[in-house]
C-alpha cells in the first residue's frame, strides 16, 4: 500500500483507524483532545483539497527540509508546532466530536477520489507536486491518529 492520501487504499485505512478513535480516548502526546485533533486535520486537509495555500518560492531550506520530511523520515516528529490558523486548542467542544469524525471520513474519501492537480506552497516544504501533497498528508494523517494510538 503506498503511502499516500490519493492512494484509495490508504485513504481506506486512514478511515479504519478514526473509527477506532473515541471522543474520550487520550493522546500519547501534545495538548490536543480528540476532537480539537480532528479540527485540525480537516482544516490542514481542506485547504489543501480547497486550493486555500497561497502559491510562493520555495526556499533551499524548504526543499531540503521537504526531503527529509517526506523521503527519509519514516514518522513526524512529536510536539511540532501548528500554524496559528490552524490550532485548535481549546476552539471545539468535545459534543462535536461525531461531526468532526465524520467529516473526517468525508475528507479521507475526497483525497481518494481526487483526479485533479494539487499545486500549492506547504509553509514548512515549499512548493509540492499533487504526489507529494498525497504523501505530506497521508503523514500529517498518519501522525495524528498515531498520538491518539490508533
């Protein structure tokens, strides 16, 4: 299975493990509750489904960073820090954790489903191809539901 989000098999698994996932389960690390995870994955994924990234240069040091991120490094590492649009602490309640699931799911199978291009600058890998937005979100993804161990 490749991994990455454009693949339908992964996007599959991806699903198969937030259905795992519970409103009360714990998060092995960071300060994010369940639901505040959720919101977050689904603002991270939607711009980038929606087109929301303003295109920039990318910098030696993004694309240096975008290797090793992407090609080397088999996991995120723990504790980065979020873009402030994105942090969520703290900005949901646990009662919409169902919807945020849900959502979830929907954004999963888009990813999957997807036929059109994706170019747009991530803020810490520069400028990416549609193949390695596939694999920066299967990732992001797979980094998240890791700190909640499922």
């Amino acid at each position: 299975m490749k991994k990455n989000l454009l693949n339908k098999a992964a996007a599959g698994k991806m699903i198969a493990r937030v259905n795992a996932l519970q409103a009360d389960t714990q998060p092995k690390w960071g300060i994010m509750n369940a639901t505040e995870m959720l919101l977050h994955c689904n603002l991270c994924n939607n711009q980038v489904l929606d087109g929301n990234i303003p295109y920039q240069k990318s910098t030696i040091k993004q694309q240096l960073l975008r290797i090793i991120a992407l090609y080397i490094a088999p996991h995120f590492p723990k504790n980065l820090k979020t873009e402030p649009d994105n942090d969520t602490k703290g900005k949901i309640g646990a009662d919409q954790f169902e919807a945020q699931k849900k959502l979830f799911i929907e954004t999963m199978q888009q990813f999957a489903e997807r036929k059109d291009p994706i170019t747009l600058t991530h803020p810490a890998f520069g400028n990416l191809n549609t193949t390695q937005w596939g694999i920066a979100e299967w990732k992001h993804t797979d980094h998240h539901l890791r700190q909640f161990g499922v």
